[in-house]
C-alpha cells in the first residue's frame, strides 16, 4: 500500500465505499484549479459493508460499476480508503535519519507501534520533518492496514475492471481536499460524519496532529426515529434530515437528536481535549463539518454550542470550476459535504 505523495499529471477517480452508500468523483487537473468532470452516488444494502469490511463484494461491485456505466467514465484507475478497526494511523517521535534508515528502522520496529502481526498488514509511512535546530528528532506517521481487508476491496475492484493505484485513508483524503480549498496555516477540526463511522482529523500549521475513527454515525438517528414510531427508513431520514416536518414529534425528536449527538460531541470533545493539552499555545480556530450526517437538520449550531468553536459546512467544490450545462452549482454545493472523501481521492495522481 502507498500513501500517494508522489506527482503526476493523471488523477484517479475517487470512490469512497461507505456503509450507506457509494459516492465516486472525477476530477480533471486544469492550468489554475481542479474541474470537476463527474460526481455521482449509489445507496447501499445494510450491511453490504460493515465498520470497513467488504460484506457483499459483489453487491457493492455492481454498484460501483454501474455507476461508472451511468456516469461515462472511461478512466480504469481508481483510488479508494479505508477505515476503521482495520486501520491504525499513530504518529510517533523519532531520531533523524535519512529515508533508508528510517525504512529500516520501521520495519524493524513496527510492532512496537502496531498492535497488528506486521506480517498481516501493509505498513506505510511518512516523514513529517519536524526536526528543528535545537531538536535532532522529527515526528513519523505511521499507517498499518489489514492485508485481507485491502485486498478484498482490490479484488472486488478488480472484478470490474477497475485498477486501485491508490489506497488512502479517509482522514488523510479529507485533509488533502480541505488544504487544496483552504491554504492557510489554520489549526481546524475536520469531522466527517457517515452512516455508521466519524473520522476526526486535527489540523495544525498544516500537520495532522490528531487522527481517529469512531464508530457512531449518522444511522444511529435514522434508526432510534424508527424505532420510536415505526416508520420506514426513507420516512426517518426525512425526518433527521429536516425534509419533512416533525410536527407533534418534534419534541420528542429532538429529545433523540439531543441523547444521539451528545455522543457524538463528547468523542469530539475528546480528541480537542486531547489536541489542546499537547498544543496549549495554539487554539483551534474552527471545526469544519462534512459527510452525509453533517446535513443533520441543527447540527451546525449544536456542535458549535458545545464546542465553543465556529462550526461551518465543508463545501470541497468552492474552489473548483466545473461546466454549468453539466453539473449545476447549487447542486454541486448541495452534495459537496458528502462527497468530501471522494473528492480528497480524486485529487490524488495516479502512483503507477
């Protein structure tokens, strides 16, 4: 597995396989900015994929590859990411040395780190060149992916004619899109909500500090809604999602609302804690909010209420061009949260 740092001219499409849904993006590298080609998303069956497991390779096969039949897409190069109890992402402190060295060392010292057998993962890292004059040791990430769980994903890919030349990490696919649209040496919380996971990323002077999945999501609403008035599912969405007045629910739905996303705020608060107890001088400026349980109807104001920090709607198409007659930009603003790893992925250029 590559983490992609390398450069090249030719992006892969991004597909971001969730528990919900299939979102897949493909971005075009013009001379200013990135324009955006295709987007589109395909709903999953529950349990088709599970905490970043492959339940259903063959359901969630078709429903990518159908999607690249509705969507025209010709490019067979592909990127993914992966999350959950089958990724582990630690940063750890060591001494200065050159890229040969420190491969070595890793590989040597790997199990120290991961609480994996090193022969069952695929073990990448990264330099972060945090050494300075007065300090000969420098931070390294660390990221350890279970081997039957990625090649599960680039056998299904496989099976449809697609070639993954990527396997990223959606923190790391959120950070990419969110410093391509902002570049700025802020210290942020970017908080991606899905079906079932939350991805937490801190970002300071442009360095992730803090990386960690939580397994709560935005289903957890949709199902206690369903369950306190036996609803369909399409019922209880529209309900979390604001779409459809609550009426004489309401209090009782925002009861729920409250009980649900006061988990999801503590484990937030968890990881800021943790941010500011490592980085006293340096606050965090804002929290930016994305994936499909961002669009929570209140959430915005109730994470920004708990959290003391400004809370805004991750858009990764502000700063991208696109063709109106193909794609409408209120459409693409209206999907942007959502689509945030997608579009991470689709950044990257091809590693082969």
């Amino acid at each position: 597995m590559k983490l992609p740092f390398l450069s090249s001219e030719q992006l892969v499409v991004g597909v971001d396989i969730g528990s919900h849904a299939v979102k897949v993006c493909q971005l075009k590298r013009t001379d200013k900015a990135y324009s955006v080609i295709n987007i589109g998303s395909a709903l999953l069956p529950e349990g088709a994929v599970d905490d970043g497991t492959l339940n259903e390779p063959d359901i969630v096969g078709e429903a990518i590859a159908e999607l690249f039949r509705n969507m025209k897409i010709k490019t067979k190069k592909v990127g993914f990411s992966i999350s959950g109890y089958s990724v582990i992402v630690k940063k750890v402190n060591l001494a200065v040395m050159d890229d040969s060295a420190l491969e070595e060392h890793i590989m040597a010292e790997a199990e120290q780190y991961i609480p994996f057998d090193i022969e069952d993962v695929y073990l990448d890292f990264q330099d972060l060149k945090t050494n300075t004059d007065d300090n000969e040791r420098t931070d390294v990430m660390l990221v350890a992916a279970k081997k039957d769980i990625v090649d599960d994903y680039l056998d299904m890919l496989e099976n449809i004619g697609l070639q993954a030349t990527i396997v990223d990490v959606d923190g790391f696919a959120l950070e990419n899109t969110y410093e391509y649209n902002t570049p700025k040496s802020e210290n942020v919380a970017l908080v991606d909500i899905g079906a079932s996971k939350m991805n937490i990323n801190i970002i300071s002077a442009g360095m992730s500090v803090v990386a960690r999945d939580i397994v709560v999501g935005s289903r957890q609403l949709t199902e206690h809604i369903q369950n306190q008035y036996d609803l369909e599912f399409d019922e209880a969405e529209a309900l979390k999602l604001g779409h459809q007045a609550a009426g004489e629910k309401q209090q009782e739905i925002e009861e729920i609302f409250s009980s649900v996303c006061t988990q999801w705020v503590l484990e937030i608060k968890k990881a800021i804690d943790l941010y500011h107890s490592n980085y006293p001088e340096s606050p965090l400026n804002r929290l930016i909010l994305s994936g499909g349980g961002s669009k929570v109807a209140g959430l915005t104001d109730f994470l920004a209420n708990e959290t003391g920090l400004n809370v805004e709607l991750f858009n990764p198409f502000a700063n991208m061009t696109s063709n109106d007659k193909k794609i409408d930009r209120d459409y693409l603003q209206s999907v942007g949260p959502e689509m945030a790893i997608a579009s991470g992925i689709a950044i990257r250029p091809s590693a082969i």
